[in-house]
C-alpha cells in the first residue's frame, strides 16, 4: 500500500512539473514574439491610414469641401458646398456626419456607414474620383478642396 502511494505522489509531481514547464515555454515564445513584433521590427506592422503614393496625414482644419450624396434614383442626390471641417475632425467619416444624418456599425477600429438620410444599406464613397481607397472612412483624411462622394449601391 506504501509503494502505490509513493508512486500516485510521485507521478501527481511529475505532472505538475510537466504543465509548469509547458506554461513557462509558452509565456517565453509570448513574450519573444512580441518582443521581436514591437521592438526589433516595428516596421512590419500595417499603418491603416498609409498609402505609398498619396500619404495624406491628419489635418488640424480643412477647407472649401464638397460632398455629394448619390442615391442611385432612390430619390434626388444631396449636394454641400464650401463645408470647413476643424479640431482634427477632418474625415471622410466627418464631412459626412457635418451634413447628413448617419447610422453606423462601430467596429472598434473602423466605422461602417449603414445608413445616410434614411437611404441603406450598401454605400461606398471615392475622394476626387480617384478608385476606391482601401480605407475606413473614418480613417482616410481630407485636404483642401477636395470633393467626397458617397455613392448608394442596391
């Protein structure tokens, strides 16, 4: 009876042991992981707001915006004109929500625009006609006199 007891406390510390080391070498690879992540490659990480060709960087103000709202016949579009836009809130997503009235889905990091005026959902939007930026609204950021159009897709 002796021996079998000697034997379960023996193989209960073993076990124990076991879980302790895979513990500390799965807090080590953490910890090496984002060491290597944040410290010795920073680089690596992707900048929401960065576009090789055209870096737009985030303005205190900005002036002489036009934003046009394209129903898609759903009914007439809206045109705004000469829209100043200022404290740093100088958006996509805030030229939007200085004329419209907007429902949204908020994802932490980027906001999903699900409604403008009572018209949703399904809406994207171009800066100056340029394609599609690959951008959150609410992160792509406005320079003067350029022109935002909202654009109603059924």
């Amino acid at each position: 009876m002796k021996l079998n007891l000697l034997n379960l406390i023996s193989y209960m510390m073993n076990k124990r042991t076991k879980y302790i080391i895979i513990g500390l070498f799965g807090s080590s690879f953490i910890a090496l992981f984002l060491f290597f992540n944040f410290i010795i490659f920073p680089s690596w990480q992707t900048k929401i707001n960065e576009d090789n060709e055209n870096i737009r960087e985030k303005q205190f103000e900005v002036s002489n915006v036009t934003l046009i709202v394209d129903y898609s016949g759903v009914k007439d579009n809206d045109l705004f004109k000469n829209i100043n836009l200022t404290n740093y809130k100088t958006t996509v997503y805030h030229a939007l929500l200085n004329c419209c009235e907007v429902a949204i889905q908020d994802y932490d990091t980027a906001i999903y625009v699900k409604e403008i005026n009572g018209v949703g959902e399904g809406w994207t939007y171009t800066v100056n006609n340029e394609p599609l930026p690959n951008i959150p609204a609410n992160y792509f950021y406005l320079l003067d006199n350029d022109t935002v159009k909202w654009t109603y897709i059924r």
